[in-house]
C-alpha cells in the first residue's frame, strides 16, 4: 500500500510539471561537462529557493556540487533526492540527466508542499561530475557532506522501467608511454615510439579479452597519439576502463593490465605508466526495500515496472560507492523505445520530449512517495536500514 499522500503529491506533480518541464529543457539545451555545470546549478537552485529550500553552493569544496535543504519543525529522518546534471563530450544529454535533477528537485519540493510541517529534513544534494569518472559523489562523501542521511533515492531515464539493475565496479586508468622522438623518415632508429607502444598495449587488451569473466568490461580511446606524423611520437596515452561486478575483481583486472603496459613498453624500447584517473567507482546496492516502494507507486500511476533484474546489461556510477555507505535506490525509468543506446545521440533527443517529460513526471510523483514514506512511516525506514546492515555483514 502506497502513503495516504500519493494523490496529493501526483498533484502537485501535476502542478509543479511546467516549472520542471522548463528546468529540464534549459539544461538539456547547454550541455555541460563535469564541473562545469554552473548554468545547470544555477537553475535548480534558483527554483529550490523559490520554494523555501535553504541552499549552500560549492558544498564538499566542488564548485558546482549543492545542498539544498527544507527543515520540519520536528526531529526526523534525513532523506537525500539526488540530482546529477552532467553531460557527455560528443552526445551532449545523451545520458538524460536534465531529466534527473528536474524530476529531482521536482519530487522534493512537491514533498514539502504536500507536507509543510513533515519531520526531519528533505534535502536535494546536487552532484556533479558523475560522467567521465568524475566521482562527485566520492568526493561529497568524503567530505562529510552526506552526514547523517538515512537515505538517498534518485532515478535514471533509459529505455526500459526498472526497479533497479546491478552496476559494476570500474576503474579509470590513463596508461602513459614514453618513447624518444626523432625523424620519422630521415633517423626513425633512433626514435622510439610511444604510440606503438600503445597500439601493443590495446592489442595486449584485447587478446586478454576471452579470457576474462563474461562480466567484465575492457574498453578505452586512444587520449594522445603523437603530434605530428613525421615525428616519432616520444608520448602516447590509452584512456581505460576496466570493470566488473566486484571491486576486487577489476582491481584484479586492472593487476594484468598494468602486465600489459609493461610488456608492450618492454617490447618496443618505452617506458609504461599506469595512474588513476579519478576514484574506483564501487558495485552498486539496490536497496530492495526502498525500491519496491517506488515500484508500488509508479505501478499505481500506471507505469508497467519491471523488478530488479541482475542480469541486465550494466554501466557504473558513483552511487555504487554511495550505495555502500546508506540505503540508496537508483530505478529506471522509460522515455524511449526499448533498444535505444544510453549515451547516444537518440537518446540525447529522447531526453527532451514530451513523453520523456510525462514519465519524469510520473518518476518524480514515486520519488515523493518514497521520501515521504521515509519521512513518515518509521517502519519503512527501519526495513530499509535493516536490510542494509545485513548486506554489509
Ligand atoms: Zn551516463
Ligand atoms: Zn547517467
């Protein structure tokens, strides 16, 4: 059974469906990278104060990360709505989050005008540069800016609804060769090249490939590649994920492939330098409880959700790593066909429609319900946090 308030907060949904509508549009319409959202921060924050939130830009020391927080007039539970608003070299919002922290800030505000007077705090915590290994979820919690939450909930766009689906622990590597520049046809004997170097090293990757569980993920870009084709290239650089189900099995990926670095350096005369990029992101927990809440909520406004499905195919986010520090839900939810690839160009335009917007709407409505369980049913938090603390023993 879904709260007494869902009605009421499906109308305020309803009513706050412009604002988030425009919201989501101008910050699909200026795409921006990681740490680089100010227009996108701005513009959320600028609606949260509208509707009596108090705002702190800049929290956990990155610039476009915020807290924006309503206080009840009693103690209560501390719940996050989690908004991500980074987009993608190349694809723009091929990931859609301008819909999530629409949708977000939607959700949150329509708790506060459902319930003025609600126990605890609603919070929505802004976290950037969640693409690209940014981490920002990382580096918020480590800076103590997730203190006390009981609970963080958020929802993806894609082209299927979810209840959740498993993520996979990455890593992020930059694996640097140093070769020695010369003439490329006048002396290349004494040059030695970097680029080769990495062509062996990808090479290397990919005859390890068949022999590396049927989870995991090897896949990166060539970053530097010389400058200029009548110079040996002294420097070359392989932009690389590495990523399975577990964190300790893409550390013991990542174990081969700095092997590999180091063979393909060995073989061609180089010298192979393998450094992380940014944080390793961890496998994600699906909270169980929280997350047949937001199924319950959705199905009752119509939405035909699927449960959590452990077989689906998985990418990775920061909220793997915040998934182990608090109960966390992160569903997913249809705007598009069935098939259409995340981070594409169909999906950018899917982003901006009208039936993107309508299931945002109904997105948001079930995010609502579940703070607003969270904030008034001590027994769903208690089963959330239960089934939490026993995961981690
Ligand atoms: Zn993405
Ligand atoms: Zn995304």
């Amino acid at each position: 059974m879904s709260s007494p308030f869902l009605e009421t907060l499906s109308g305020e949904l309803a009513t706050l469906r412009p604002r988030m509508e425009a919201v989501s549009w101008s910050i699909h319409a200026r795409p921006e990278l990681k740490f680089a959202e100010f227009h996108a921060q701005q513009v959320l924050t600028g609606w949260l104060v509208e509707s009596g939130f108090t705002v702190t830009s800049g929290a956990g020391g990155l610039d476009t990360a915020f807290v924006a927080l309503h206080q009840g007039p009693e103690p209560g539970p501390y719940v996050a709505v989690l908004a991500e608003y980074d987009a993608l070299p190349g694809v723009g919002h091929g990931c859609g989050h301008n819909l999530i922290a629409a949708g977000g800030a939607a959700a949150a505000i329509a708790v506060v005008r459902a319930l003025p007077t609600h126990p605890g705090t609603v919070a929505v915590i802004g976290t950037p540069g969640e693409e690209m290994g940014g981490a920002g979820k990382v580096k918020l919690a480590e800076a103590g800016v997730f203190a006390g939450v009981d609970a963080a909930v958020m929802f993806h766009p894609g082209d299927r609804w979810l209840t959740g689906r498993p993520g996979l622990a990455a890593a992020h590597l930059r694996v640097a060769f140093t070769g020695v520049s010369a003439h490329a046809s006048v002396s290349p004997w004494q040059g030695r090249s970097a680029l080769a170097a990495a062509q062996l090293f990808l090479n290397a990757v990919d005859a390890m490939r068949q022999f590396v569980p049927p989870t995991a993920r090897l896949h990166g870009i060539v970053s530097d590649g010389g400058q200029a084709p009548n110079v040996v290239p002294a420097r070359a650089a392989v932009d690389l994920y590495v990523r399975d189900r577990t964190a300790a099995s893409a550390e013991a990926l990542v174990e081969r492939v700095r092997a590999a670095a180091a063979g393909a350096a060995l073989a061609t005369g180089t010298e192979a330098e393998v450094s992380e990029t940014g944080p390793l992101y961890a496998e994600r927990r699906n909270n169980a409880v929280l997350a047949e809440r937001f199924g319950e909520a959705v199905r009752a406004l119509g939405a035909d959700i699927g449960p959590y499905d452990p077989d689906s195919p998985a990418g990775s986010s920061d909220i793997g790593n915040l998934s182990q520090l608090m109960p966390v839900i992160h569903p997913y939810v249809q705007i598009t066909d069935a098939g259409t690839p995340a981070h594409s160009d169909a999906m950018r335009e899917a982003a901006a429609t009208p039936l993107a917007h309508d299931r945002t709407q109904v997105a948001a409505t079930g995010l609502a319900e579940v703070v607003t369980e969270l904030l008034t049913e001590p027994a769903v938090l208690a089963a959330a946090q239960a089934e939490f603390e026993e995961a981690v023993m």
